[in-house]
C-alpha cells in the first residue's frame, strides 16, 4: 500500500488478556517506531527498529509489552496481560532511515486505539 | 529523556486571522526539529523538518523559524481556515539517541 497500515483500528480487551498491534510500514522504510497516546498525554516512545533490530527498548513501559519486527517490513507490538492503563492509541511511524541519517520525516499510521476493560 | 514544550496547549481563532505557536527545547544538540499536523481521525503528517539554525521553512499559508542558540521553533499560519484545525505537533530528533521527542501539541480551532 501507500501508506503506513495498522490493525486492528480499534480493539477492545478485557483486563488479563493479551493483545497483538500489527504495523505494515511503507515499502523500503528501513526504520520503523511505536508510539503511544495516552489521554491527555503527549506521545510517548515505545521501541524503534532499524531493519530487524531494535537497539533501544527503554521506552517499552513493562516487561509486558515486546515487539518483533520480521523480513525488514511488518512490526507487531504486543501486550500480555492488559492492564486498564494500557488503554491509549498506539502509532506506527516508519521512516527511509533513523532520524539522524538524513534528516527523514516520519510517516505515521492511523493507530489503533486499545480499550482495556 | 527531553522535555519539548508547546505553547499553547489549546488555541480558537476566527476563521482569517493569523497565528502563532511555540515548541521550546531545551538541547541544541539534535539532527532535527520536525513539525507535524494531526487532525481528527487522520495519521500525523509531516509538515516540516528543519535543521539549522536560522531555517525557515513554507508551505502555502503555514511557515516554520528555528532559533538552535536559544531553544525555540515557531510555526505561523497566515489567515486560519477551517480546515486548519488540528493538533499541531513539534518533535526533537536529538544526536543522543535515534527516537523523537514530541511536545505535548498544540490543538487549534478556526471558527467559521
């Protein structure tokens, strides 16, 4: 596609159970982000990956939250045990190369909004 | 960790007048400044990515400055629209690390 797609678009869990956010990046972005939105929060740093590897996962909020990133394209985040305030809209931003490497804006995906009841 | 500030945090202008708001930063050690335009329902886009000081940067009625020495980006809009409104995000690429920065937005309202 065109753009950078995620699923599903909105998903609703009941607290304890586990949750997969899938991310298809635009073809040939090499770099690729989650975020995440809580409300009334600005948007806060997850993990990044460059290729396959994620150098840096200080930003994933518990070891609850992983994320894998397969063949240089798609990225799934997921979540185990849902806890209420993991409810927020999580964003997908891929990018050609990492910030610093020529100064690349990020395209970024319509998110997905989690509801942990 | 960052702390990228806007101001202000919620803007309502009539549909023709002219804004401005501000996204400081306390490093001037970074790759970028990037400027983003979320509206409702929609994906962030990019609207400008700027890194010198000094940049200035247009795209049609909205313009960006970057001032690196004393910390602070502008983003003007010259006669708001309606369909201006939106969350207008402002993100620091520093050369400490290969994530963003995001201030928290500032939400703008253009009333018809």
């Amino acid at each position: 596609g065109a753009g950078v797609s995620q699923s599903p678009s909105n998903k609703v869990t009941e607290k304890g159970k586990d949750v997969e956010l899938r991310c298809d990046p635009i073809s040939g972005h090499t770099a690729l982000y989650w975020y995440r939105q809580s409300l009334g929060q600005g948007l806060e740093f997850l993990i990044y990956f460059q290729g396959n590897s994620a150098p840096d996962k200080s930003g994933l909020p518990s070891d609850r939250f992983s994320a894998e990133r397969t063949g240089g394209s798609v990225s799934t985040l997921t979540i185990q045990r849902t806890q209420q305030e993991d409810s927020a809209v999580y964003l997908c931003a891929s990018s050609l190369a990492l910030g610093g490497l020529g100064n690349e804006k990020l395209f970024f995906g319509s998110g997905t909004q989690l509801s942990v009841l | 960790i960052l702390n990228v500030e806007q101001s202000p945090q919620s803007l309502h202008v009539q549909e023709g007048d002219s804004t401005n708001f501000t996204c400081s930063f306390p490093s001037s050690n970074f790759y970028a400044l990037h400027w983003y335009r979320w509206e409702t329902a929609k994906s962030p886009e990019a609207l400008f990515v700027m890194t010198l000081n000094g940049d200035e940067k247009k795209k049609g009625r909205i313009s960006a400055t970057l001032n690196t020495k004393e910390g602070y980006s502008y983003l003007y809009i010259k006669g708001s629209q309606p369909e201006d409104s939106a969350t207008y995000l402002c993100a620091l690429n520093p050369r400490t690390g290969n994530q963003f920065y995001f201030g928290t937005g500032t939400s703008l309202t253009v009333i018809p």
